[in-house]
C-alpha cells in the first residue's frame, strides 16, 4: 500500500505536449478501462462510457474540431485551426469519459454525475500507476453540443472529460496545494 500512497501523495497532471508515445498497448488498456469502472455506482446504473481516440481518430477528431472553430472565427488564423486539429493528438491515447446521468427515481443525477469523476480519476490514477503522464481535460469541446454530436454523444449526455495518456517527457514542477486549515472543519 505505500506505493500507492505515495503515488498518491505525488500525482501531478502532465501537459499533453509533453506526453509522447507509445501509450498503452491493447492489453494495458483493457486494464485500464477495467480499473476505471471499479467505481462507486449506486444501482448499478453504469452512468458512464468510454470513447478510445487513438491514432488517426485523434486526427478526425481534431477536423470536427477546427471545423467548429472556423464556423464561429470565420477569420481564425491558419496557426489556431492547426492548434484545433492537434488538440487531440498531443499525446498518443485519449480516452473520453461520457457522462450518461439521467433521471432516476431513487438515484439523484448529481450522484450519477460523480460517479462519472470518479471513473476520470480511476483512469488517472491507474495509468499513472503503470508510469503513464496523463492530463483530465475538459476545455471548451466538452461543451460544444455539435462536436459532442459527432463524437455519438446522446443529446442527454455529456462529457465528463478528456484524458490524455502518454510517456511524460518531463517530470512537471508541483504546484500549491491547498493548506488544510483553510479547507477541513472537525465537528
């Protein structure tokens, strides 16, 4: 178990620019995609899936994208719809987790909601855990209902993240973390 405390203890984002390959292979992320549906899940409802972006999806995926952004900035620069096309493909293997809360008459969507995190986490931390960098994002196409369209996305459901797994190519500086006398209350 200290391995995993201080795993724990250690655990830093990555900068997807600063993850290269090769990601995990099939079997690894089979694992992985395993681990991350170990879960709190009350009724068992699996409010969540999985979508696997690798290789040249990462580049069909950044098309739709820089399409979105060329609908709305009909004067974007060449150098922003080429940052929109690669947002995906900076590190080898993205995995989004899609949130698939709906109403239940026993099971509060927010719970569903959560459980959704804690897959992102899972992911997280198992891949780092096989000494992947990874990096949680959501940034603005989790938000964009044409790009969530063309990604297969359910008009009820949303995107719990983006994550980018890959080889760190540096270890990334910590950062402040909250002092816990400002953020715990004992009763």
């Amino acid at each position: 178990m200290n391995n995993l405390l201080e795993l724990l203890r250690s655990r830093r984002s990555v900068a997807p620019h600063n993850l290269e390959g090769p990601g995990p292979g099939p079997a690894e992320l089979e694992d992985l995609l395993t681990i991350a549906a170990r879960v709190p899940d009350h009724g068992r409802l699996v409010p969540w899936r999985f979508l696997v972006i690798a290789g040249e999806a990462r580049h069909r995926v950044g098309e739709v994208i820089a399409a979105a952004v060329s609908a709305d900035e009909p004067n974007a620069t060449p150098e922003r719809l080429a940052t929109e096309r690669n947002r995906l493909a900076r590190a080898p293997l993205v995995v989004a987790v899609v949130s698939r809360a709906r109403p239940h008459p026993k099971i509060p969507e927010w719970e569903q909601v959560m459980s959704a995190g804690a897959v992102c986490m899972n992911l997280v931390v198992a891949a780092n855990a096989m000494g992947y960098g990874t990096a949680w994002l959501s940034e603005w196409i989790c938000f964009d209902r044409r790009i969530l369209d063309r990604l297969g996305l359910e008009p009820a459901e949303t995107m719990a993240g983006f994550i980018h797994i890959g080889r760190p190519t540096e270890r990334p500086a910590d950062r402040a973390r909250p002092v816990l006398a400002d953020i715990v209350t004992h009763l």
